[in-house]
C-alpha cells in the first residue's frame, strides 16, 4: 500500500509541474508577442533616427558653406581695404 501512495503522491507532484510548464508556456507566449512589438518600435525609431542624422549633416555642411563664404568675404574686404 506505501507504494501505491508514493506513486500517487508522485503522479500529483507531476501533474502540478506539468500545469506550472503549461502556465509558463502561456507567458513565454505573451512575452514573444511583446517582443515583436518592441522590435518593430525600436525598428521605426532607428529609420527616424536616420533621418535626423541627415539632416543635422546638411545643416552642418550649409552652415560651414556660410561659414566659409563670410571669411572669404572678409579677407576681401580686408584687401580692398588695405589697398586703399
């Protein structure tokens, strides 16, 4: 009879693992699909990201096109000035 009762015991014992497995399948299934939605934000974040990067760059080149031009300008003025 102690035997049939260990067996029993162990039958509940594995039965309650197998419900917490199932339980955490059910999570793990939860959890992938918020993964996928985080990815996908992250993704679409990053290509805005870009294109900011862009931007800033044309900014910097014009501003040091304008930067460029005023002391060219400049040093003409200067010589014209010196030249009398």
């Amino acid at each position: 009879m102690a035997l049939k009762d260990d067996l029993a015991k162990i039958d509940a014992k594995v039965d309650k693992l197998d419900d917490r497995l199932d339980s955490i399948d059910v999570h793990m299934a939860e959890y992938n699909e918020q993964l996928k939605y985080h990815i996908r934000r992250t993704d679409i974040l990053e290509d805005e990201h870009k294109g900011v990067i862009k931007h800033i760059s044309m900014v910097r080149g014009a501003l040091t096109l304008l930067a460029s031009s005023g002391i060219i300008l400049a040093i003409a003025k200067l010589i014209d000035y010196i030249r009398g």
